[in-house]
C-alpha cells in the first residue's frame, strides 16, 4: 500500500515510462492500419465514376432525396457501405483502446480513506435547504426595519433603520465569538462552552447531516430576530449608545444562554422529565419546534424589561388619562413589512426540519404556517372592529403575525384545523395585550411584547392542547423531538400541557429579570434613555444629523405642518 505523494510519484516515473512505450506502439499500429485500409479502398475505386442522376438538379431536392436516389445505384452503394464499416471498425477500437488504458499505464494505490464519524458525513441536500432557509429568515431584516419603521414617528426613522442595521451586524460577530458556543455547544444543563469563535467544528452539527457553518447562519439569523424584536418597542426616545450596550446583553448572553436551555445538547429543559433530568416525575419534555419560546417570548420579555425601565414617550397620553397611541407615519411601509415577514417565515418554520426529506412534515408546516397567519389577521380584524368601529390595519397586520408567532412552536405537531384555531387565539390575544399594555401605561409602538411576548406564551401551550399525536419529528434543532406528541384535545391528558407551560414561565420570567437587570445597569450609565432635548428635537437629528425626509418640512415634533400634535404637547 502507497502512503505518501512521493513514493506514488516515483512509481508513476518508473512504470509509466514502459506503459507509455507499449501505448505509442499500439497508436502506431492503428495509424498503420488505417492508411493501408484506405489506400485499398481508394485503389478499388480508382477510376470509377457514379454515374450522375438526372432527376437531381441543383437545389430543387433535398440531401435526404439526394441520398435515397443514389442508394438505388450499385456503385454508389458499394462505396456507402465500405465508408459505414471502416468507421464503425475505428470506433470499436478506440472503445477497446480506451478500456485497457487504465491497466496499461497502473493506478498506484492511495492511502486507505479514513473511518467517517456520523457527524463527519454532509448530507448536500439537507444543507442546500438549511441554506435556503436561512436566507428565507435573514430576510426578516428587512420586514422588521418596515414594520418599525412604518409605526414610528417620521423623525425617528433614521434612527430605527440605523439600529435595525448595526444591530444585525453587532449580533453577527457576538454570535460568532461566544453566542454560538454558549446556545449549542456541550456544557452544562445551564450553558455551552465549546465553539467559541467557531473553533474545532465537525463537519455538521450533530446529526443532522447540514454543514456546521449552515447551521451556524441559520441559527444567527434567529438570534437577530430576537434582537430586532427587543428594539421595537423600544423605539422614539433610546440613545444610539444605550442600544449597543443593551444589544450586546441581548445578543450576547441572554438570548443564547437561555436559549441553550431549551435547544442546547445538553439544556436542563431539554432533559426535563427524564429519570435524570429535570423535574424527572413529568414523564416527558419541553418542546419548542421553531422559536415561540426561545426566540419570541425571549425577545417579547426583553422588550417589556426595556419598555418599562425606558418609561412612555415624551407626549405619549394613555387612554385612562384622555390620550392615546401616537398615529404611525406611514401604514404603506408598515403594513408591506408586515407582508415580507409573513414570507420570511417559510424559512423560519419550514426551515426548522432541517431536512429537505421530510417532505409530508415540511409541507405541514408550511401549510399551518400559513392556515394561522390567515386566521390570526382576520380574528384580529373583527374582535378588536367593535371598540373602534373602524377596520383597523394596525390590528390586521399584528393580528396576521400574532397568528405566525403562535403556530412557531407547535407548527410541526398540530393539523390544519388546530393551527386555524391557535391562529385565530393568537389573534385575540394580540388585541387583549395591546390593551393591557394601555392600561398599564406601558409605551409599546408597534405592538412588540403582545405580538412576540404574550403569542409567544399561548404558542407554546397550544402544543398541549392540540397535538394530535400523529407526528414526530426526525430532524429539528431540539435533541427529543422523534416521538409524537398528543395534547389535552386529543386524549393526551395534561401531561404535555403540564410540561409546556412549567418549561415556558421558566424562561419568560428568567429572561424578564434578568433583561430588567440588563436595563437598569445600562440606565446607570446614562445612556439608555436619550435626554430630554434630543427627543424634543428627534432622534435622527440629535443621533444622526439628518432626516428620512429632508424634502418635508416638519415642526418640532417631526411631523408636518398642521398636525395634531403640536409643541405644546411635550412642554
């Protein structure tokens, strides 16, 4: 057996030399042959003329008539027939030649490949799908920044497109360094501490057969999630410096390490109900199939956290107190960026297969995904009509994503029918929050924390509700997802439900103190809360030095001219 480079090359310099020799040697026979073949041929024909034929002229027949005439004449196919069979006999011996050229010339024999652990193997078409998927979810940027865009006032939106953006660039670069390693490394029931900075990666991650950096940016473009949804309701009186350094809590060691608790390899909610792990007496685990705990309801509590510690907008009157919500500046961005996240969320839902395989589970998926978005919106759109009695936009939009951040976590276990019906709560739930939020006097301008924080929460319990426990999953993120699941509904008892909701508050209210904690460190600093000038001014011109709009004039509460709100509201 051949081991190295150099004892192949001196095989292949001794060898091939005498290989060589015998294969110019047989060229030259056929050349050999050839040309004495034609030369007979073009002897026998020597002096014979076909003889011409009168019903050709010119261009008037075609070739293939041409050829059919002059088949009919004796010489003309004798002639035919000899060109046929010489190059049919070339063709045969090239074939031949070809055949007995590999052991004419040797292979030397390679080192043996070496033995390939599971996670060694790449399975293309299941990263090809990830891959896609991941884009699908990085595309979400883009909704987000319209969607809070759209709901702000005009003189901050400079400054949210401003955060959007460095956000996802600050989250990118924490998810590489340490956020990774702390969510999906091997650690702890608590926290990860391999992979930092992408270091000694196998080829996939677990399992799965995706490529270990596929997983790497689909997982990335969830962590943005939860960080751009912790921004939204945040926005209109946050300092640009104040929003790095809570971003980098979020990012950075809220998010992931909480995360781990639910998809780590390891997280204590992921061994919960085992003889083992956590709460062993449950009899089964936590189970979150694309994010409606660890990516929403995270995000919804940070946000909350930083609502409250931030405190209302300058201006901002509740409805208790005769006011209410500052009016969006332009529903047309809102609402399409409402529309680019519903798309966007074929790829974080359908994506969480991680298996392009899985056919009839991926296709369920994408279709409860969508049966609950379509519910949520309309749900919305007729419950929250008889306060207004007005068909609000704002309420359809939150409405159609309250639907899609309920149907996160159950998506994979639920039929068409359940997911309506969780959509069309999720609904409900988003109008009730957007209340509750008004009467605690809790500033939230685009709907944040009942959208993401409180679907969320009843996302995840639906799972035990209406789990028809037919299905199980081969290939999601969470370790114990193969077995099915049957809820409360469907004769499961409350064993799941039990799990869901223990699993659930665990995390809301673990990421809700530790995101006040985060809050009011950065408080101290003074940089969380813009002062009282520059939010008077607008965030784009005191943080940035220039309008959305430069074209408009606007009065000192950055809206136009004649608006309802007038300066004498923030004095």
């Amino acid at each position: 057996m051949i081991n190295s480079k150099s004892e192949v090359k001196s095989l292949l310099s001794k060898k091939s030399l005498i290989n060589f020799k015998i294969i110019l040697q047989t060229i030259a026979s056929f050349i050999q042959f050839f040309v004495t073949g034609f030369t007979q041929i073009k002897k026998s024909f020597s002096g014979v003329k076909p003889r011409p034929i009168a019903s050709l002229q010119g261009g008037q027949v075609n070739k293939l008539a041409r050829l059919r005439k002059r088949m009919r004449d004796r010489d003309w196919r004798r002639y035919a027939y000899v060109i046929l069979l010489g190059k049919g006999v070339a063709i045969g011996i090239l074939f031949i030649a070809f055949a007995f050229i590999s052991n004419l010339i040797g292979t030397p024999a390679l080192a043996a490949d070496p033995v390939l652990r599971g996670n060694d193997i790449v399975n293309p078409i299941n990263t090809l799908w990830v891959l896609v998927a991941a884009f699908l979810v990085f595309g979400m940027q883009v909704g987000f920044t319209m969607l809070e865009a759209g709901f702000c006032r005009v003189r901050e939106t400079v400054n949210v497109l401003m955060e959007c953006i460095v956000d996802t660039c600050l989250c990118g670069l924490l998810f590489y360094a340490w956020g990774f390693a702390f969510m999906f490394g091997s650690g702890n029931p608590l926290i990860g501490h391999e992979f930092f900075f992408l270091g000694g990666t196998p080829a996939t991650y677990g399992s799965t057969g995706v490529a270990f950096l596929a997983f790497w940016l689909f997982q990335f473009a969830f962590a943005d999630t939860c960080s751009t949804i912790t921004s939204g309701a945040m926005i209109g009186r946050t300092g640009f410096i104040g929003d790095l350094l809570y971003s980098i809590g979020v990012s950075g060691f809220i998010y992931p390490i909480i995360g781990h608790w639910v998809w780590g390899p390891d997280g204590f909610l992921v061994t919960m109900g085992t003889a083992q792990g956590f709460l062993p007496f449950l009899g089964t685990g936590f189970r979150d199939f694309a994010g409606s705990t660890v990516v929403h309801t995270i995000g919804g509590f940070i946000a909350l956290a930083g609502s409250i510690v931030l405190g209302p907008r300058l201006g901002r009157t509740f409805k208790r107190d005769g006011g209410g919500p500052m009016l969006p500046h332009d529903l047309v961005i809102a609402a399409s960026g409402g529309l680019l996240l519903w798309f966007g969320w074929y790829g974080f839902n359908p994506g969480s297969t991680l298996s392009a395989m899985d056919f009839q589970g991926t296709g369920r998926v994408a279709a409860n995904t969508t049966l609950a978005a379509c519910a949520g919106g309309l749900s919305a759109l007729f419950f929250g009509f008889p306060k207004t009695k007005k068909w609000d936009l704002s309420y359809t939009v939150n409405g159609f994503l309250a639907g899609l951040v309920s149907i996160t976590c159950p998506c994979y276990w639920v039929n068409p029918t359940g997911s309506i019906l969780i959509g069309a709560i999720g609904g409900v739930v988003v109008v009730l929050g957007i209340d509750l939020l008004e009467w605690l006097r809790i500033d939230d301008p685009i709907g944040a924390v009942p959208v993401h924080g409180f679907c969320g929460i009843w996302g995840t319990w639906s799972l035990g509700l209406f789990a028809t426990g037919e299905f199980g999953a081969s290939g999601a993120i969470s370790p114990d997802v193969s077995a099915t699941v049957r809820g409360l509904f469907y004769g499961g008892g409350i064993q799941v439900l039990s799990a869901q909701i223990i699993g659930n508050l665990i995390v809301a209210l673990s990421t809700f103190s530790l995101a006040m904690l985060l809050m009011y460190l950065v408080n101290l600093t003074g940089t969380l809360r813009v002062s009282k000038e520059g939010e008077l001014e607008g965030l784009d011109l005191h943080e940035h030095g220039i309008t959305a709009y430069p074209e408009y004039l606007t009065g000192p509460s950055a809206t136009p001219s004649g608006s309802s709100f007038e300066e004498k509201h923030f004095r």
